[in-house]
C-alpha cells in the first residue's frame, strides 16, 4: 500500500505517493499532479539517523499516469520487482 503527501516542485506543491518495501529500508515515490507523473527511488539507514537518502532520481522519464510510473518503476526498481506493491 501506498501513502500520499506532497513535495515542492517548481513554485507549487505535487501529490506524492510512497511505496515502501516490507522491512522499510526502501522507498519509491510517484510524482505528479494531473501528469505528467514520475519517480524516485530513496533508501533509509540507521547511520543517516532514519533519514531518507535519495538513491536514483528517474525524474527524466515522463508518464500520463500514476499508475504507468509505478508500473515503471516496478521494471527498473530491482526490489520493487518481487515485491508485493
């Protein structure tokens, strides 16, 4: 399952969605507000305090939906393959 939020980008404010693996060391976030959408990939280590790290930024890639950028990322993302997200 997925949570919402938001995150600056630009001027305003886009809707964020995250997806967290199982153990919560990984994170994808789904960008975007009425497209185009895209993604970001953040790990979480106990050296960094709990703070999220970003790990890859696949920000240059562009999709119509949510769901074709976390349909993406499922193919680019190695963990998030075999997860159940």
């Amino acid at each position: 399952m997925g949570t919402s939020g938001q995150a600056r980008k630009g001027n305003g404010l886009a809707n964020v969605q995250s997806f967290e693996s199982s153990d919560g060391s990984r994170c994808i976030d789904v960008i975007g507000d009425y497209g185009p959408f895209y993604f970001k990939e953040f790990r979480r280590d106990r050296e960094d305090a709990g703070r999220w790290t970003l790990v890859a930024d696949f920000s240059e890639l562009s999709f119509a939906t949510s769901e074709d950028a976390l349909h993406a990322a499922r193919r680019l993302v190695v963990w998030l393959r075999d997860s159940d997200i």
